[in-house]
C-alpha cells in the first residue's frame, strides 16, 4: 500500500483487522509503504476495510495484490521490524492537532497526563516539524533525547494501544516540559501582556484579543504595517460570535491542519480591539492546535474538569501571529527566541521539545465554494501533490516574495512550507535551509533547477550558484503551469496569470496576461494596457501614484495635484509618468487595482503591497457590471474607461461593487473568443489577485454562465507562493 501510511498507526491497525476476520500473516513498514501478507476466508472484507477503516492520519495512494500460494506453517497475525534498506519513498506526514482521545486525558484528573502539554499518540500531535530525517522513528526526531519511561515503552510496544510505535509520545514523568505553568501564561496575557508561546513550527505572539492596549503595542514592536493579526479562540462556538461560516468552513476550521480561516465577520460581535484587522471584512481565525493551546483555555474556563467546557462558548479570545520581527524567518530556538524577541514579547515561554524545522501557520480562505491557500505551512507541508504522470526530481526556488521552493520525486511535488521574501539574509538562509531539508527526507537528488527569469532575484542566484542545469522560467507561465500541475491537465491550455509583478519575456513587468501554455512554452496572446508606475517598487504601496497614472491614462493628468497633492509629490509624479521618467509601463491587474483605490480614496498609501485591494474587496456587498467600461484591441483589455466611471460613483462601496464586477465581466469577455478560436472549454485562473474571493467568484460564475469551466489553484497558493510548483512543473519537460 502506498500513501502516507507510516508513522500514523497503519500497522495496528491492519494487525486489529486481521484478529477480527481471523487471518494469519504480517504487515510491515517497508520503503514503499506497508506490506501485507494475510490468509484466511475473510481476505475480502480485510481488503475492503483496510481503507474504508483508515485510521484518522491516513491517506491511502495505491493498494496493489498479487496472489501467493497458501502457508501452512502461519498460526498468527504478527506485525513485523521495518525494512529499511534501499530509497526511503514514503513521506512523513504534517503536523496534526490534538486528537479527541489525547484530549479527554489531557482534562482527566485521573489521567497520567492530565494538563500535560506534550501529551499525543499515533492520530495526533507533531510530526514534519520535529523530524530530521527518515525512516521517521524516535531517535531521528527531536525527542530522541527522551528515553520512554517504563510505562510510555509498554505503551509503545503494545499494538493494541493507540500509542503503538507513537514516536513522539510523552508523559510528565519521561517528556518535554513547560518553562511557565498555564496559570502564569494566562495571568500575563489577562494583565495585557505580549506573550511569545512556542508552538509547533515557531513561535507566536500572543496577547489578549479584547485589549486594545496590548494590541496596539504588538502592532508597534512588530512593525506589522497594519497587516491583519489572527484570532485564537477555544472552539467553534467561540468562534461563531465573531464570524460566519458554512458547514464548508465550519470543517476547514475544525481540521486537523488546524489552519487559519479567513472568515466573514458579524457586525454583531462582541469587542474587539479595533487594531487587529482595520477595515477588512474578514478574520483570519484558528483554532487551538497544540495541547499547551488548549491549556490555555481551559485554565481561563477555570480548569474544568472533562471536555464538556470545550462545546460552550469561552471567554479567552487571542491575537496570535508568527513571531517574525522584521519580516524575517519565524522564531524556532529558545536562545533565539529570547535574542530576537527581548524588546518585543514581556514573557517568553518555551520548552525543551526542538523544532527542527520551521512552519508558519497556514491561512486558508472558501474562493469559488473550495477551499483555497492564501499560505501553505504547518499542518500540510509535506503533503505531495500528485502529478499527472512521474518526471525527473527537479528542484524549484520560486521568485522573491512570499518564497516556496518544490522538490519532484516520481509524480509527486512536493511544495515547501511559506519561506517568505527574501530581501534579508535570514530568509535567503531559510530557504538554503529548507531546500537542503527537503532534499534530504525526501531523498532526492535534483538534475536540474528550475528559477524565475529575473536575473535579480536572490532566489535566482540561488539556482545558479547550485552548480546544478537551470531553467528559466517565466513568471506568469509557471503561475498557469502551476495550475496545470495540481489539475493534471496535459497538453495545452490558455490560463490568465492576474498578478502583481512578474518580468516578462520581453523584459517588460508584467502581471495581467492571457498565455497559452504546453509543457515549456509559453506564447502572449494578450494582457491588460499598460499603466505607468511612477516610482517603481513604491507605486505598489502608494496606490494613488497608480490613480496617477490611469488620470494621465484618461487625459486628465491636470487633475493629478488637486487630487493627489495630500499624500505625496503629486506635481513630480505627473512629470514622472508625462516624460516617462523613472515610470517603468506595467501590464500588471494588482496595480490596474491599485489604481482604482487610488481614485475611490481607498488606502491612497498603504502599509503593504495588495493592503488596498484587501480594504477594497471588503467593501463589495453584490457586484455590478459598468456595461460598455472597457475596449478589447489586439488582445489587449484596456479598463481605462471603468477607472473613468469610477471618478462619478456616490461613494467607495459603489466604486468598489462596479470594479469587481466589471473586471470580471471584461476578462470573461476577453477570454472567451480565444478559448473558441483554440477549441477549449477551460480556462486556468492563476496569480495573487485570484486571493480575492469576490474576483474569483465572478470570474468562475462568469465562464461558467458561457459553458466554460475556470480552474483556480486549490492546493498550492494562487501568489508566488505556487510559482516554484509551476517552476517544476514546466522545467520537467525539457528534461
Ligand atoms: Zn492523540
Ligand atoms: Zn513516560
């Protein structure tokens, strides 16, 4: 059987089946999966439950049977040592939360872990963050420095237990331990105070949700440039008070990936400190995914005993972001922890559980009725994803922001964790880290490194002081090649690559492209009309020089000063775009949005790139269509007159309902003679605005009302944080 099949109690459970239908035979882990060998009359029902019967962690790739004559020496079912020797191709799995078992102990007074933070067994608890290398057994993890006490061992050692080859269980008398007790952790964040926990893949800020204070002073030291911070409630319950969801997210919510989900916020919710998301519609929200989480609640509901406290609503509601100052890696060491954080967090509270390698948490958001990354970390890294057929192991390093780097193996990608962008040293050195990791639990020695085509990206020189065969590979054509990946779609297909900034073949920035794409080539049929961006790289958080730009657009560039005068040099950035100085052209949707914020007053400065679209989005209650707003010329989508529309709307909320939904329209009607031209029914939708649910709602209604059917990327994120994905991808077929 192959799959992820190791490491999550699949032999106990195969060995449990067996007693029930009365086989005899054995099981054992070998390099490809587990292999089973079993007699007797129930042979067909021990098939059919083997997967139907899975247990929780789970997942099962391939089943192959081969008939051998019968053994009449067997009396047993027996489970056997593992075979390790030759390729180790069966992954490890991610990290999971807190199972409904290991917490009914963890809040048993009777229990020998109760109000143990590192309690797990085989369906829950730690995994791809604590593992240096495969086979995944104790001594190759971070506990290997935590003998078993006897009662742990005869745990471990025993099938029918749940903790049966558990390589990260624990217990107070042989485990891990907590430098402050929960009491205190609760007593300080109660009193205001920012908290940094250790978690699973890093460690988190964390303060008290309700107090503006704290909140606004964890803004401040981390210099977060009013990016949204992530709620940590108890439960579902807790949760609802604050947002809406559907069953669809209720599960997204309760998963054991334990993501943050971006969901609806309630006008009717109770307080929050109003610096957590200004000005968005939706809240990032998780729930708890480490039994130290958990005590935290539970010491805020009073300490109850049992798990009944964990269905009714709690009071204890927590900002909870990674603790990344400065935009650099995620903080994993406790030394480093206590370096890099003095100054920021009042308490530090860590363990002496090692996290090998960093994991940020990862955001997910429902786009189109499917769930869909805004981030891939913790709880899915290294989750492969499956290819349409095998290739040759390929290494990928993405572009410059919001970094991933993805490793081929046979017909799996397997996409790293979020690196982040690397424009300091400390990232550059996470992602070194991350591609030497990868390569070595998977086993993989790359023959080539795929790259993006920008000779500055340090990601870039990374690929060729590799000493490796690069290539290249265009920006937009591995956004729509990355959906191909994940969709197994062969052959060629038309994709929009709707973006922020990509360099394109003609060393143009690109970022609003209509490609065909086949394998490694990748041809321009068309793109949005280009828009100056005075400034350059400072257009994109400056969203009024890019309403600038689309005012000289319309013939209007008078206007520039009186309109624009407040927020910075209005009279030099008309002269930028007039003599075409310092004002590169961009074909690039994020900055086509960036000007509609510009003109509707929607964060005319921001503090990040794409934090004005955000506010825009939130805006839309229904879409509407400015029929006649745009012109299709050569294949290029000019949206110049919708920008002009814009200037005569009431008010934002209109201005932001008429972009959205026209847009959409416009690239609906931009795509669909070429998509009959080629003979094709589909379309893929690809790069960061796709991150916008409204958009991206439109878009697939949109084809959909014409018989076409839009793929959008489901399992790696829609941003360059599924570039390195396409990367492989694309690269694959010229090797
Ligand atoms: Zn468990
Ligand atoms: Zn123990």
């Amino acid at each position: 059987m192959r799959g992820r099949v190791q490491g999550v109690g699949f032999r106990p459970h195969v060995h449990a089946l067996a007693g029930r239908l009365g086989l005899t035979g054995w099981v054992l882990n070998d390099p490809q999966g587990v292999l089973i060998e079993a007699q007797g009359s129930g042979v067909a029902a021990f098939q059919a439950a083997l997967s139907a019967e899975a247990p929780p962690l789970a997942r099962i790739d391939a089943v192959e049977c081969e008939a051998i004559p019968p053994l009449s020496s067997e009396t047993a079912f027996s489970i056997r040592h593992s075979l390790s020797a030759g390729t180790v191709a069966t992954g490890i799995g991610p990290d999971a939360t807190v199972c409904p078992a290991c917490l009914a102990e963890l809040f048993d007074p009777a229990d020998r872990r109760h109000r143990y933070a590192f309690l797990n067994c085989t369906h829950c608890g730690p995994r791809y963050t604590i593992t240096r290398q495969l086979p995944y057994d104790r001594p190759q993890t971070a506990m290997t420095g935590f003998p078993l006490c006897p009662d742990c061992l005869a745990e471990y050692e025993d099938p029918a237990n749940r903790r049966f080859h558990a390589q990260p269980t624990a217990c107070p008398a042989c485990g891990p331990r907590l430098s402050y007790p929960p009491e205190d952790i609760v007593a300080a964040l109660r009193a205001g105070r920012i908290v940094a926990i250790k978690g699973l893949g890093g460690f988190h800020l964390a303060c008290d949700a309700t107090r503006a204070d704290a909140v606004e002073r964890l803004r401040r030291v981390k210099q977060r440039n009013g990016k949204p911070f992530a709620l940590m409630v108890a439960n579902t319950e807790s949760a609802i008070r604050h947002v809406w969801m559907d069953a669809g997210e209720r599960a997204l919510l309760e998963g054991v990936a334990r993501p943050i989900v971006l969901l609806r916020r309630r006008d009717d919710a109770p307080e929050l400190a109003p610096e957590i998301a200004p000005g968005l519609a939706w809240l990032g929200v998780m729930l708890p995914c480490t039994p130290l989480h958990y005590l935290l609640f539970h010491e805020a509901a009073g300490r109850p005993d049992g798990t009944g406290w964990l269905d009714v609503p709690q009071d204890l509601t927590l900002v909870m972001t990674s603790a990344n100052p400065g935009g650099e890696p995620l903080a994993i060491g406790n030394e480093e922890a206590r370096e890099r954080l003095a100054g920021i967090a009042d308490l530090i509270v860590d363990h002496d559980r090692d996290i090998v390698i960093r994991a940020d948490d990862s955001v997910v958001r429902k786009l189109a009725g499917a769930p869909a990354f805004l981030r891939r970390g913790r709880g899915h890294v290294p989750e492969p994803i499956r290819l349409a057929h095998p290739v040759p192991p390929v290494l990928a390093v993405g572009g410059h922001l919001k970094t991933t780097v993805c490793v081929t193996r046979g017909d799996e990608a397997f996409l790293s964790q979020h690196i982040g962008d690397l424009d300091n040293a400390a990232t550059l050195g996470f992602l070194e880290e991350t591609v030497g990791h990868l390569l070595h639990i998977l086993g993989v020695e790359p023959v080539a490194v795929a790259h993006d085509r920008h000779p500055d990206f340090q990601s870039t020189r990374f690929a060729e002081m590799s000493g490796l065969p690069t290539v290249p590979v265009q920006h937009h054509h591995a956004h729509v090649a990355a959906v191909m990946a994940e969709h197994r779609v062969e052959g060629p297909a038309v994709g929009l690559a709707l973006d922020g900034f990509g360099l394109g073949e003609d060393g143009g920035s690109w970022g609003g492209e209509m490609l065909l794409v086949d394998g490694m080539r990748s041809e321009r049929l068309g793109s949005l009309a280009p828009l100056a961006q005075p400034g350059g790289d400072v257009a994109a958080r400056q969203p009024w020089r890019m309403a600038a730009a689309a005012l000289a657009r319309m013939g209007r560039a008078d206007e520039i000063a009186s309109r624009f005068a407040a927020h910075g040099p209005a009279e030099g950035v008309r002269r930028m775009i007039e003599r075409g100085i310092n004002a590169p052209l961009t074909s690039s949707c994020g900055r086509w949005f960036d000007a509609a914020c510009g003109l509707l007053g929607v964060r005319a400065v921001a503090g990040f790139e794409g934090e004005a679209p955000m506010a825009l989005e939130s805006l839309v209650r229904q879409t509407r269509v400015a029929d006649g707003t745009w012109r299709i010329d050569n294949g290029e989508l000019d949206l110049t007159p919708l920008l002009e529309r814009l200037l005569t709307v009431a008010d934002a909320v209109e201005g932001a309902e008429l972009f959205h939904g026209t847009l959409a329209a416009a690239l609906v009607d931009w795509t669909l003679p070429v998509l009959s031209a080629h003979g094709m029914g589909r379309v893929m939708l690809s790069g960061g605005c796709l991150m916008n649910a409204i958009l991206a709602e439109e878009l697939v209604a949109g084809f959909r009302a014409a018989g076409v059917e839009a793929l959008l990327p489901r399992l790696a994120p829609a941003n360059d944080g599924g570039l390195s994905l396409g990367q492989a991808w694309a690269a694959s077929f010229v090797l």
